[in-house]
C-alpha cells in the first residue's frame, strides 16, 4: 500500500528548519522494507556504496556527483540509524538485536560534539580536574557541579584546535580517549535541552565547530578522513558480532561472564555511535569544502555571465546557498514532499521484490547447490 503524502514530515515549507528525526521518518517511509526485511549489514553497504562513489566525485573533481552522493549518503545514513533503533525491541529469535542502539540521529551527534570537539574537552577535563590517570576514574562523579558549569562555559562554541596538535593528538593513551568520552557525553547529557533541533543546526554546529579543518585541509584529505570513519564503523559492527568476554570465560560463573559481557556491550553501542556521528560531522565537512571552493568559481566568475553559467550548471543556484537540507531536497524533494529520486514516488518501486528474495533469506537446499555449482565453474 502506497504511503499517504499526509503522512510525511518534511516538507517544501520546512526542509531547512526540520529535524533529523524528522528526516529520518520520512527516508523510513521511502524504503520501507529495509527496515522490516532488511538486514542492518545490507543497508550499511547502502552507506559504504554512496561513500565510494563521493570519493570518486572528490577525484574527479565532479561537483554535481559529490553533492548529490552526500544527499543519497545522508539519506541511508538515517535509514542505518532507524534500523538500529528498530533492533532494539526484536522479535524472541531475532539476531540481529546483537546490531541494536537506542539512540535516535540528533543524539547520535549530539552525545560526540555538544558543540565541542570532544578531544579538547578530555584535555581540558584532565588539566582542571585531579582526574588525570585511570586509576582516578572511580572519583568521576565526585566532580562538583560548578566544575562541570566552568568547563561548559569555557569550551562550548569554541572551534577545534586539534589540527595545530597534530602530531601530539596522534598518540592518545586508551585512557585520553576514554576520558574524553565520558566527559563529552556527561556534558552532553545534563545540557540535552541545549540540543539542536533542526538539520540545519546541527549541520551549523559542526561546521562552526571544525571550521579550521574545513579551511585548511584539502577536499581529498577531508575524503581520506571521511572514508576511515567509514571503515571504522564497519569495524565496530563486525566487533559486534564477537565476544572477547565469552570468549574468556571458560569455567567462570555465568553471572560474572553476564556483568562482564554487559558493560563490553555497552561499550560497543557507544562506540558505534560515536564513529557513525564521525561518518555525519566529516559528510558536512565536505559539503561545506564542496560550498568554499564553488562559492571561489562564483566570485572569480561573477562578471562574466557565460562562463558563470556553465559553472552555475554543473551546481544549481549559489554556491554560497549550498547545505545538507538543500542538497537533500534538491535530489529528493518531489512534488512537495521526500520521494525516490529514480522512480518519484512515495514508496520506492525501483526494485521487483524478485530481485531481492535472498537479502537476509535462509538459503534453500536447491540454492546452495547452485551456487556451488557457480563458484566451481570457475575452477574447472
């Protein structure tokens, strides 16, 4: 049954001042089956597909095709976060909880830059508190309340300085990385009220926040870093999929092999999340790059029309007007609401559901033997 074009909250008045969330509920609208169907693997590799091919626009230097993987990216990386959430509360033999987070995109982002880099606000922590070892760690929550305000207060809203410190930064301890986080998503959780509540916000944010990276690193070295935090949440969903804990337990009580296997999992949901909202703050980097150095041709062009059309046609409008939400609305924005930029409808009807029966199917006896039957016609 086709979606009810009344039932989606993003909109042709909106789409700068919507939520994530928002956005989230209506690309969930678009592709449907992913999250029924689906297993969470297949729509990452929608994520890791879109990744590929706006690096290989950053290489080519094709405006139009970073841009628009960046909308398509954006899109999937939102389907990624509602299947996760999704997982939470699966069906009794459903596996794939072992993939589950509770946290919807805003917080995702919100809980790793509450509008400070996170790496500086640990460096901070350490120099103003006596927490500076990890064996300090257990008086954590002994720190008074106006610290936290004075840490606030001093680092919120300030760009990162991390690019200046390079080479130090590049050597963290385990416990510089752990420290940070915890002191990150503490601040972030006793000001939730100060989270942002449009796309555009959050985008702001970040863009404010990592503004000296943005100017001073090149579009390819701003893809190589986006790309590793791909690479790093693929990492944390196959660490997922094991166990150190179960793995080391051998004679030990289950309730004890149970503590342990809980605090490892909470660890693992933490920090998926932390390298997905990575994913999102580098996406921004380079669309925000993408905005600088088309935003240069416009200046350059600007007294010569026709030339400054063939650039304006590769892009649309301004480049100064380019963002997250008009990217996403100039690819999918259709009719007034969020669509499929192939087939223009509410629901996608791109695939036959012919195609897809074996994504996340139990194979039949007679499949396997086919594709058996493949794989040894290569070897004859």
């Amino acid at each position: 049954m086709m979606n009810n074009n009344k039932e989606r909250q993003v909109r042709e008045n909106n789409y700068h001042q919507a939520s994530l969330e928002q956005y989230k509920h209506d690309a969930l609208k678009i592709w449907p089956t992913n999250i029924a169907l689906r297993p969470a693997t297949y729509i990452w590799l929608h994520v890791v597909g879109h990744a590929a091919n706006m690096c290989e626009g950053i290489r080519l230097k094709d405006w139009r095709l970073i841009l628009n993987e960046a909308s398509a990216l954006n899109l999937w990386w939102l389907v990624f976060v509602g299947k996760l959430n999704a997982l939470c509360k699966p069906e009794p033999d459903d596996q794939e909880i072992v993939f589950g987070m509770p946290f919807g995109p805003t917080q995702v982002i919100w809980h790793k830059y509450p509008r400070a880099c996170p790496v500086e606000l640990g460096l901070f922590f350490a120099l103003h508190t006596e927490i500076r070892q990890p064996q300090d760690l257990g008086r954590f929550q002994d720190v008074k309340e106006k610290d936290w305000e004075e840490i606030w207060n001093q680092r919120m809203n300030i760009p990162c300085g991390c690019l200046v410190r390079k080479g130090e930064l590049e050597g963290r301890s385990e416990f510089d990385k752990l420290l940070a986080s915890r002191v990150t998503r503490y601040l972030a959780d006793t000001n939730r009220n100060k989270m942002p509540r449009g796309i555009r916000q959050v985008e702001k944010i970040l863009n404010d926040l990592f503004r000296p990276t943005i100017d001073v690193l090149s579009l390819e070295e701003i893809g190589f870093h986006f790309m590793e935090e791909v690479g790093e949440v693929s990492r944390v969903l196959s660490d997922m999929l094991m166990s150190k804990t179960i793995g080391e337990s051998r004679g030990e009580d289950d309730k004890i092999v149970g503590g342990r296997f809980l605090e490892e999992r909470k660890k693992l949901i933490i920090s998926l999340e932390e390298e997905l909202a990575d994913v999102f703050s580098w996406t921004m980097s380079i669309v925000a790059k993408t905005r600088l150095m088309l935003a240069s041709f416009d200046r350059y062009f600007e007294d010569v029309k026709d030339i400054r059309t063939l650039v304006r046609k590769a892009i649309g409008d301004q480049a100064q007007n380019i963002n997250i939400a008009e990217i996403i609305w100039r690819r999918n924005g259709i009719n007034g609401s969020l669509r499929c930029h192939e087939c223009k409808g509410l629901e996608c009807t791109c695939y036959d559901d012919r195609l897809q029966l074996l994504i996340g199917a139990k194979l039949l006896p007679w499949m396997v033997d086919k594709i058996h039957e493949a794989i040894e016609s290569f070897t004859d």
